[in-house]
C-alpha cells in the first residue's frame, strides 16, 4: 500500500524518537524570511574554536495539522508521473533523504543521559504522556517545537514554571540566565553502570527553563560530573545565542544568512555548517546511497520540508567555496529528479533547489 501523507511526514517526525522511546518516559516561523528558531543557532557548535556546527529542527505543532489523508501516490505517479519520493518508497530522493538527516542529530542528543530528564520526555512524545503525532502536552506545559543544536535540546512552547520545578527531581535550582531558571542535577547513579547511555542519575546534568522555553544541557559524555560544569555552560551560551549576545549560523557568513532564508523554513529542517561532507554515511531512506558529491565541497548546507496542503516540498540551499561549485547538470542530476516540479538556481556561489510532489490530500 503506497504510504498516506500523515505517514509520510509522522515517520519522519518520530522515527528518532521511536528509537529513544524506552529511554525517557514556537521556535517556528515569525515575520520575514528566516524562521525564529535559527535564532538559537550558534555560530559554531559545541566545541567552539572556528568549528563547524549542526541543527535539526522538528515543528510539533504542524502534525496536528496534518489529517489521516489518502494514499499517496504509488509507483506509478500522480496521473502516470514521478513516483512517491516520501520514506517508504524506495530509493528516497536525496532532495528529500537530506533534511531527514535531522533524524541522526536528535537521536544523538536525545540518546546520552537524556533519560535523567525524565519529567520532559512527553514533552518529546517519547513517554505515554506524549503522542509524537502533534503539539505534545504534560503537566509542566505544552512544547510546539523541538531544536538539537550546540550540545543542547530545546523545546518550545509554553510551561508553568512552577509545575516544572516541582517536576524536575534529582534537579535543584542553581540560579539564574538570561531571565531562565537554571537547574543542576544532584543525585548520582546507584546502579551497576552497565548502562550504555551512561549513569542514570541527574549529576552532570542542567537545564534551563522559561515560560517560552525549556533548555536542555546535553552532558559532553556519559560519565560527565556536575563538577566540570560543562552542561551548564551549553545551556548558559544557548541562552546566550538566542539573546544575541553570541554569534549564531546566520553572523557566520553571507552565504550561511542566505542559506538560512532561502531554506530554513519548514516542519523538518536540518542544517550543517563548516564541515565538510566527504566521508558521510548514506542518507536515510535512499537504501544505501551514498552522499551526492555535489554536496561534498559546500560550506555548509540548509534543507527542509514542507506540507503544504496535498503536496510535499523539499528545499535545499548550499553555499560553496569559489571555483567548487557544481554546474547546473551535475546539481540537477542529483537532487529532485523525481518531482512534479522543479526549481533549481546555480548563482555564483549558491545552489538552490525546491521539489513539489502531489502526495495526497
């Protein structure tokens, strides 16, 4: 059975946190071109020092807008067209594979230690208080949006403070950032250590919380003490981040401001920056695919998706060094070969690409 388009977009929503799941029990749009969430985008990542730095962005609150549907189109296409590109089919364009990469990041960041936030995991729909197929509601509040970036998970909405300390045990208030509470944890691991996402205590953990937002400290490795302070300090320099304070993605350059335009928007964005991409392992969904080549010599790239209405949208904006850029054959036979429509521009630097696919109402 070709998939509907609620399961198009819901296996990609909650595939990362499928694999988290017995683990744990609006950062979206605003005026203009670039989304709100890129305001919590560092610059650099987590290791600082000119690196290179990553996102992956999940809009809960689109899911709920997304109905049962019918089936999407199968292998024949849309009135005789393109096949279905969503995850199901197979292979999966790489125009729609390279946003899903956002998948890997959080199932990162959501898998060392991140049981130790116990009191969040509906918030994630990874616990029975959660759905994953929506604006996830708990008793501390309700998240619309989730962000994996700089060593920190962050989670958008609106939360009772109040509700959250009250909730966060194994966790004491250690002061303030950036008009945020900030908690540490305090309880250390009593069991075996044979975990193999590490201690299941809250020691060397912290977070951040504002009525808007939720700031979690991902620790820099499974046996990572409070004592060090690194944990906080990653929620501290993302309170930093959205305030201005730090350089984000888009202070990196003119290309990363325009990748960040161009692409940023959509209900599942991932976006790479500083890194080059030889070496990188298949991109999900395309049954064992490597990366196209015309993304390895790019300074960074921003890709998203989109539902809007009985069709798919994926985006791609990639920004290259002088005398790297791929031509506009080598660009077109590699992203959104399968679409219904195409949009591909080559200028200068910058490559952009949008595919439209009709995958039902």
């Amino acid at each position: 059975m070709a998939p509907c388009r609620r399961k198009l977009l819901t296996t990609a929503a909650t595939a990362s946190f499928a694999a988290v799941a017995g683990c744990v029990d609006g950062l979206g749009g605003g005026a203009g071109d670039r989304p709100e969430h890129a305001r919590w985008v560092p610059a650099e990542g987590a290791g600082g020092a000119g690196g290179g730095t990553a996102y992956a962005y999940l809009q809960l609150d689109a899911l709920s807008e997304v109905g049962d549907g019918t089936p999407a189109p199968s292998d024949d296409g849309p009135s005789g067209g393109t096949p279905a590109p969503g995850l199901g089919a197979a292979p999966t364009d790489p125009l729609v594979a390279t946003p899903t990469t956002a998948l890997d990041l959080f199932g990162r960041s959501f898998g060392m230690r991140f049981a130790g936030y116990g009191f969040a995991g509906g918030l994630f729909g990874t616990s029975p208080g959660g759905s994953g197929s929506g604006r996830e509601s708990t008793d501390v509040g309700t998240s619309e949006s989730i962000l994996a970036t700089g060593g920190t998970v962050v989670a958008a909405g609106s939360f009772d403070l109040a509700a959250v300390e009250e909730a966060a045990e194994g966790f004491e208030r250690a002061g303030t950032h950036r008009g945020a509470r900030v908690y540490e944890g305090t309880e250390t691991d009593d069991g075996d250590g044979s975990s193999l996402l590490g201690p299941a205590g809250t020691d060397g953990l912290a977070f951040g919380a504002r009525e808007d937002a939720l700031v979690f400290g991902r620790p820099p490795s499974p046996d990572a003490s409070a004592e060090n302070g690194v944990t906080r300090a990653r929620v501290e320099r993302a309170l930093d981040v959205e305030a201005g304070d730090e350089a984000r993605l888009a202070d990196r350059s003119d290309g990363a401001a325009w990748a960040l335009d161009e692409a940023a928007r959509g209900v599942l964005v991932f976006g790479r920056w500083g890194e080059r991409r030889r070496g990188l392992g298949p991109l999900p969904g395309t049954d064992g695919e490597p990366q196209p080549a015309a993304l390895e010599p790019a300074d960074g790239t921003v890709s998203s998706l989109s539902l809007p209405g009985p069709e798919l949208t994926a985006t791609l904006a990639a920004a290259y060094p002088d005398g790297e850029v791929p031509d506009r054959e080598t660009v077109e036979s590699a992203f959104g070969t399968t679409a219904d429509e195409r949009d591909v521009t080559v200028e200068g630097t910058r490559v952009s690409v949008t595919g439209t696919w009709n995958v039902g109402s």
